[in-house]
C-alpha cells in the first residue's frame, strides 16, 4: 500500500483510545487489527466512507482495497465542516478547510489474517486550494485523526472484539 504523506501544523494533540491501532498523524496513517473476517469489514468500510460522503468508486474488490486522488470536497464532510477532520491553516474568515477546495487523497486496505481476523491499513492526505477567491494558492493540509477515528469507531461497533 502506498503511504499518503502530509505537512504537519501545530495543533493540539487528539485525546482518544486508539487501542492495539496505530496512528501516525504525521504520515497520515492508520494501521491495526478489526476482529472480522475481511469480506465483511470491507463492506462496513465502504459504509462508512460513503456515509461521510466519499466515493469508493476507485475499488478492487478482490484485493480488498479502494482509494481516491484528489477527490474534492467543500465546506462540508458528511454532516461535519471539512475543518474537524482537515487542517489546513487559517485565513480572516476562519479555517481554510470550510471555504477552499479540499481535495483528499485516500487509500484503504485490508489483509485477511488468521484466527477470522483482517489487517487495516489507512492512509489520508488533502491539499486545499483558493478556488473560490479566484487563486490558486495551495496549502497541504494535515489530517486531525478524527476521519480515522470516526472509522474506528464505525469497525469496533460492527466487530465488537476491536481492540
């Protein structure tokens, strides 16, 4: 799997459990073990991301993986502003995330493992750009490790033994 990388900005660090999955904000990566077999958490991973309201249309369903580049996104990410999720520095009118272009580079795998259980691998990346004023500035935005939460979250109430 090809890691996504993104600049990091100063900004307080994420107060969660991330339990036996590993994070790493600066790579925008996310990597552990759901407790289910892969076919069926690949499924509730489609699920998800579709219900924040990204495309899983870039899959390859034999190898259990689906990705997208530069997919855009604007103000809003499933109910959220872009910002709870992007960081991508702030302008006079508040964050850039919720009033520039965003657009997301993401790739999520998944490796069948033994004992009914599947290997998780998450990267995220975004740049922002000044669309809507008429620039073309670009800024690379970090990831807040909400988006990856929030799919933690979604996998350990469908496969209760997460950890």
């Amino acid at each position: 799997m090809i890691t996504l990388c993104s600049s990091l900005e100063a900004q307080e660090p994420i107060k969660t459990d991330w339990g036996t999955f590993n994070f790493e904000r600066d790579l925008g990566a996310m990597s552990g073990l759901v407790a289910g077999p892969a076919d069926s958490v690949f499924r509730v991973l489609k699920t998800v991301f579709t219900g924040l309201g990204l495309s899983t249309k870039d899959e390859d369903s034999q190898n259990l993986s689906f990705k997208a580049t530069r997919f855009k996104v604007m103000r809003k990410l499933g109910k959220r502003p872009v910002s709870f999720f992007m960081s991508c520095g702030e302008g006079i009118l508040g964050p850039n995330a919720d009033s520039w272009y965003v657009f997301l580079n993401y790739a999520v795998q998944l490796m069948p493992m033994p004992g009914n259980k599947s290997r998780l691998q998450m990267g995220l990346s975004a740049e922002a750009v000044d669309i809507p004023n008429g620039r073309s500035d670009r800024l690379p935005c970090a990831t807040t490790g909400q988006m990856e939460y929030e799919v933690l979250r979604q996998l350990r109430e469908a496969f209760p033994g997460t950890k």
